[in-house]
C-alpha cells in the first residue's frame, strides 16, 4: 500500500514538472515571437537604416538627404558632420535605443525562462 502511494505521488509530481515545463517553454516561444516581430518592425528597421546611413558616411556627396525624425513623411537635407546632422543622429539613437530596451528586456526574459527550464532537466 505504502508503495503505491509513493509512485502515485511521484506520478503526481512528475505531471505538475511536466504541466510547468511546457508552460515555460510556450512562455519561450511567445517571447521569441514578439522578440522576432520587434526586429522586423518597419519603424525600427527604418530607425536603423537611416541611422546606418548618417554614420557611415564617408565620401561622396556633400549633403545627405534622410527622412527627418519627427516626421518621417518629410525629407530633410543636411551637410555632412553639421551641427544639424549631429543633432538628427541622436535622435535618431534615442529613438534606436528605446527599441533596444525592449528587446533587451525581451531576451533577458527569455534567458531567465530557458534557465529555469533547464533547471528541472538536470
């Protein structure tokens, strides 16, 4: 009798690791969703594109033309290393860098979660 109520329990507990292991990793890959649609946001894809542009340039054209960070509608025309380029360039990061804090909290709870389910593995 004694037996069978320990390989009951044991079944029990091993059904609630198992019912929490797949919750987790639904919870992984819901997280890797948004993670995936954050990257291929067209504003942020835009963000990082433009932002490419006015940091590598090297040579070529004197002026640059970059859609302006207020509105993206409208086209603005700056020199090359103006105050006004400067200007758009950090705008143009801070709008980056609120981006990059959500995927970054994104990913850190995606860690967290893979740990923790590697956790019962072992």
């Amino acid at each position: 009798m004694r037996a069978i109520l320990y390989f009951g329990s044991a079944l029990m507990y091993l059904g609630l690791i198992i019912a929490d292991r797949r919750s987790i990793l639904q919870e992984i890959l819901k997280n890797e969703a948004e993670i995936k649609m954050m990257s291929r946001d067209p504003v942020y894809r835009k963000i990082r594109h433009n932002l490419d542009k006015l940091e590598k340039r090297r040579f070529g054209s004197v002026t640059v033309n970059v859609p302006s960070h207020d509105d993206p509608e409208k086209v603005v025309e700056v020199r090359c290393n103006s105050p006004e380029m400067r200007e758009i360039i950090s705008k143009y990061k801070e709008m980056q860098a609120e981006f990059d804090d959500q995927l970054g909290e994104l990913l850190t709870r995606k860690a967290r979660l893979q740990k923790q389910l590697f956790k019962y593995t072992l």
